[in-house]
C-alpha cells in the first residue's frame, strides 16, 4: 500500500461509526445503506457518508440492484488492511523497545553517577 492509501485507511477507520458500519458489512454481508441506518444510532444519511470514505478508501464497493444500492467489504482489500496494520503494530513494537532501552541506559547511568 502507498502512503496516500494508508492515509485513506487510517483515516477511514479512525472513526469509531464507521468501523461499526464495516463490522455490521463483515458480520452480515452485503447490506443497503437503510437496512445499516436500522442498526446504528445515527441516520441513514450519516451512514451513507461513513460508506463513501469507507468506499474511497477501498474497503467497500457498492453495486446497483435495482433501485437499491448494496454495499459489501472487498475482502482482498480488508486483509491487505489487516497485514498493514500489523506491519504498523510491529514498527511500533520496536519503536517502543528501543525507547525502553534508552530509558533503561539512562536510569543505569544516572543510578551510577549518584553512587559515585
């Protein structure tokens, strides 16, 4: 993934809503923006909005049945986003760990010093 695409995602699932709309597509398949709105406590119209950045960002595709318009994850999509986010969990992994280590040296240090 780009760095514009992460964006995108990060961006999309920063939203507590508009993870539980995606959740509700996962755990239920495809669905209309109104038969979303009945599980949710906000409107049809937020829902619709939540399922255009979730569109654009590439974790949901729509399809025309009818007058009806069904959304469904794209779930190449979703697992690319699940091993991104993991590759992010673990670059933080050792962000983290290399920062413990410099508080650690520092704390050595510092205890030595005051010993002296």
């Amino acid at each position: 993934m780009s760095a514009g695409t992460d964006d995108e995602l990060w961006s999309a699932i920063a939203d507590p809503s508009r993870r539980r709309v995606l959740d509700l597509l996962v755990e239920g398949g495809d669905a209309t923006a109104s038969s979303l709105a009945q599980k949710v406590p906000f409107s049809r119209q937020a829902v619709i909005k939540h399922l255009v950045v979730l569109e654009h960002a590439g974790l949901v595709t729509r399809q025309r049945d009818g007058r009806e318009v069904r959304f469904h994850v794209d779930p190449d999509r979703l697992d690319a986003a699940s091993h991104a986010m993991t590759d992010q969990a673990k670059l933080w992994d050792r962000r983290l760990q290399a920062i413990k280590q410099l508080a650690e040296a520092a704390h050595r240090e510092a205890g030595d010093s005051a010993s002296h």
